[in-house]
C-alpha cells in the first residue's frame, strides 16, 4: 500500500463497497428465488435429504443391477 496514493483509498473504498453491495443484493435474490415453491429452477433447488435419498437410491439400484 506505500505505492497507493492517500488520495485513491477512497476511491478503493467506494469501489469496494459498491462491489460488496452488488453480492449481497444477488445472494439476497438467489436465496429469494430458492425459497420460491412456485419456482422449480435446477441450479436453484435446496440440497439436503431428498437429495441424498435420491443419490442413496441410485446407489442401490445400481447395486441390484450388478447382482
């Protein structure tokens, strides 16, 4: 930081901010989006035991197949 001017560390500062900002506004409308039960997108949809059921399943099935 001793080649950075004083002056440039607000203009670094708002930058930053403006940047911090932006992510927080897009995580707040992903997780709005994923709470959505009429919205069924994908990438969206939350992880958790359905999706291991689902993964334990086909673990068992391609078990089964091999036998």
């Amino acid at each position: 930081m001793q080649g950075v001017a004083p002056a440039c560390f607000y203009l670094l500062e708002e930058a930053v901010t403006q940047h911090l900002a932006q992510l927080l506004k897009g995580m707040a409308k992903a997780a709005r989006q994923r709470a959505d039960p009429a919205r069924d997108v994908t990438g969206m949809r939350k992880w958790g035991v359905n999706v291991r059921a689902g993964i334990s399943k086909y673990i068992k099935d391609d078990k089964q197949g091999a036998d």
